[in-house]
C-alpha cells in the first residue's frame, strides 16, 4: 500500500524536524553557555598565590622575595611552610620564617596584594649563597572555602644575570639617573673657586 503525501504534509514535516533539530542545537548551546559562565565564575573566585625573587629597584645586589596573589579571587586561611630554607642570613630579621606572612599566615589575601621581604644582599658571601635554594609550600581557600595547595622551588642561581641597567631601561628610572647626574654636576660648579 502506498501512501501518497500532499505538498502540506511535506512542508510539515519538514519543518517540523527543521525545529526538532534547532531545538536540539539550542539546547546544546545553551547548556555549553552555562558551562562557560560557571567557569568563568570560578576564575573571578580563584586566588593563585606565587612566590618569586625580585631585585631592588637602586641597587642589583639586593634581593627580595616577594608573596603575591595573582589571582582574580581573595584568598582565606593562608597558611606557609618553609620545607628548605636558605643558609646564608646576615641577620635573624631575614629569616623567612619570621616573615609575618609565614610565621603568623594571612586571614585574608586579596587578588593583586603582594608582601615584599628584604632576603639578603648577594655582594656579600655570594659564592656560598649561589648554589642554594628555598622550598616553600603554601595552602590556602578560596571563599567557597576549597583548598589549595602548591610548593615552590626558588633557586638563587636563576637570579645571576640580572641586575640593574645604568642608565635603567625604565622611563622614571632614566629620570632619577640623569636628575642624580645634574646634581652631581651642580654640586662640583658649587666647589670650583671663582676666578
């Protein structure tokens, strides 16, 4: 038995699977755009907490570690240990562990905040202190309270090579330059004798 389709009952049919199928490609769509923002919400919550060297601005032998949340997310209940500390200290101030960050933690750490310590001079007793490395490991929530937990391997030797530019490659550092120059020559026109 055949049976034989009208032109309206094509066009229905048809159309009928057109919306089937969009409907379908919809669904798909949406459910991938509330993936996507669910995502992106957990990025704006997520602290990232870094450690890192970093030398002074004015003279390239003194050396900082810095404690910094990268994150877009505040960071809660920070808690540092120091697995491997360094053994070179000039003074028990630059121990690492009586930071304030790692000796007492941080209740709260917000994104972009950042702790900078003085860690030591590398003029003095360099040759000892090159070949050494720091291990700190850190943990810490975010506000819906999930944990995070990372460990750091600073090695001193990755800090050789850098230093300061004279004049400095920064803008306001050339300023500072040529203005501690001008005066320079200002003071020694003072202290030539009139003629």
């Amino acid at each position: 038995m055949t049976e034989n389709f009208t032109n309206a009952e094509i066009t229905t049919l048809i159309l009928s699977t057109v919306v089937a199928i969009s409907t379908i490609v919809y669904t798909i769509l949406t459910w991938r755009l509330v993936f996507e923002s669910k995502r992106m919400r957990d990025i704006q919550m997520t602290p990232d907490i870094n450690f890192y060297f970093e030398f002074n601005e004015t003279d390239a032998s003194l050396l900082y570690l810095v404690i910094e949340n990268n994150g877009l997310g505040s960071a809660q209940n920070v808690h540092i240990d120091v697995v491997k500390n360094f053994d070179f200290y000039e003074s028990e101030l630059q121990n690492i562990e009586n930071f304030g960050a790692v000796k007492n933690g941080l209740q709260h750490f917000y994104s972009r905040q950042k702790y900078k310590y003085y860690f030591t001079d590398l003029s003095q007793n360099s040759v000892n202190k090159i070949d050494k490395e720091i291990i700190i490991k850190v943990s810490y929530q975010n506000v819906n309270k999930k944990q995070y937990s990372k460990e750091f391997t600073l090695p001193i030797k990755e800090t050789m090579g850098l230093g300061k530019l004279t004049p400095p490659d920064t803008h306001i550092g050339r300023i500072a330059y040529y203005l501690e120059k001008l005066n320079k020559n200002i003071e020694s026109l003072k202290e030539k004798p009139k003629v």
